[in-house]
C-alpha cells in the first residue's frame, strides 16, 4: 500500500510538472503570420537511395514592428505569398507550426508525460478493482482475466483492420491503376552496430487525367527495381494508393486470439 502511493505521488508530480512545462512554452510562443517567399524542394540521398525529403520554405513574418525571416521545413510546396499560421518562441528564436510543436519540447517530454500517465491509470485500475487482493488470493483466475482481456483487444483490432481493408480493396471506388517505380525511399533502423533497411517504393501513375506521385506505405526488406512497372489499387476520387498489409493473415489471428480468449474466459469460469 505504502509503494503504490509513493508511486501515484510521483507519477501525479511528474505529469503535473510535464503539463506546467508544455502549457510554459505555448504561454511564452507568440502567434505570428507569415507570408512564404521562396519554397525549394530538398533531397538527400545515400547509396543512390532517397532517406529524406522535404521543402526548405523562407517566410517572411512582422514581429514587435520588425520584419524578419526565417526558414522552415514544410513537407510539401507551399506557394509564393502563401500565408502559414506559425508561432515564434523567443527563448530559442524559433519559428514554427503547430504540427511541429515538438520541435520546442524537451525531448524526453512526451516519454515522461506518457509514462506517468500510465502509472496513474494502472494505479487507479488496481485501486478500483483491488486486484492487489485479488491476485493474493487467485494469481492464476487474475492472470487469466489479464490475459484475456488483452488477447481480446488485439482479436478485435486485427478483425476490424481486416474488415475495413477488404471494404476498401472492393469498394467502388477502388480502381487499378498501372504505375511505375520512379524512386525509393530508404529508412534506416539501428540497433546497437546492427543497420536494418527498410525500402518504400515511390509510384508515378495516371488517374483522372491527372499524374500521381505517390509513396507507398508498405516498406519491404528488399529494395525494389526502379523504372519497374506494378499494378496497384488506387482511390479514384483521392487519386491516393490503397494499400493494406498482409489482411488475410491479420484476420486470421484476430480469429486466433478471439479463440484464445474464449478458451481463457471458459477455464477461469470452471476452475
């Protein structure tokens, strides 16, 4: 009892702390219009593949009767006279958009903030149900009701990935289109001296009259043949890839789970 307090005490000053620093930056950042002057298109590369991609954007903005310029990442073209809604953070001389708040973080804010929530709602869950009891007096009937509860979750999050993939991979307004892989992208994934590469290919296709370049969400382990030709699904409103991963094998453990749950519910029941 003396530990779980200790930890909801520390967790509740952590979050606490964590929401004054955020709700700090955002009474200090001063909102500010800004008008786009330039927006050049930047492309790094390595070993032939793309690895980053965004628009290097110059903005013009007034503040405290100066004007002033800066330099923004946009990830996507933004025309000349343009206006952005942005912010201006003075302790570090920033310019920024919403979207890109975290940029003013601290970078373990979010971890922290996240992580002492979840104490505090698991201490809450163990305080309402007094599970502390309940796993002194039956560990294996509150194991099974853990477990059940989560292989339940994942069984249902499978099962309705799947459904609304197959609703979209047949729905009407799905049409094939041919497309060519006109580059790819390359991210890197490093553990320890450990580089995993994962390839996304980039499609160039037509739809509606209009060309389409468009990156693929679904990485693969090895790196497709540029200037090769696929046939892929496409949206024909959007004009946007449908793409889905492995959906026969998602339902199929969502079935799975869903059993292992059942076959869990039924043995806590009889024990």
């Amino acid at each position: 009892m003396i530990i779980s307090t200790i930890i909801m005490v520390a967790s509740f000053l952590l979050v606490f702390f964590e929401i004054v620093s955020v709700l700090t930056v955002f009474h200090s950042c001063r909102n500010v219009s800004c008008s786009v002057s330039s927006s050049q298109k930047i492309s790094a590369r390595e070993d032939g593949y793309l690895i980053r991609e965004y628009w290097e954007t110059e903005i013009d903005f007034e503040l405290d009767g100066n004007y002033r310029s800066a330099v923004i990442e946009t990830s996507t073209f933004c025309q000349k006279g343009q206006v952005l809604n942005c912010y201006y953070y003075p302790r570090r001389d920033l310019v920024f958009r919403k979207r890109d708040i975290r940029s003013v973080l601290r970078a373990h804010s979010i971890t922290a903030f996240s992580v002492g929530v979840l104490f505090l709602l698991l201490n809450l869950f163990f305080r309402l149900t007094q599970l502390g009891g309940i796993i002194i007096a039956h560990t294996a009937e509150a194991i099974a009701v853990v477990l059940a509860l989560a292989f339940a979750s994942f069984g249902v999050g499978f099962i309705v990935y799947s459904v609304n993939a197959f609703r979209h991979l047949r729905g009407s307004r799905v049409t094939k289109v041919r497309a060519e892989i006109a580059d790819i992208v390359r991210k890197a994934k490093r553990h320890n001296e450990t580089v995993r590469y994962t390839y996304y290919p980039i499609y160039k296709y037509d739809l509606g009259g209009f060309e389409h370049t468009v990156q693929s969400k679904l990485g693969r382990e090895e790196p497709p043949k540029k200037g090769k030709f696929e046939t892929l699904l496409a949206d024909k409103k959007k004009g946007g890839l449908v793409e889905y991963k492995d959906v026969g094998a998602s339902l199929a453990l969502g079935i799975c789970f869903l059993a292992i749950t059942a076959l869990l519910i039924y043995a806590v029941a009889f024990m």
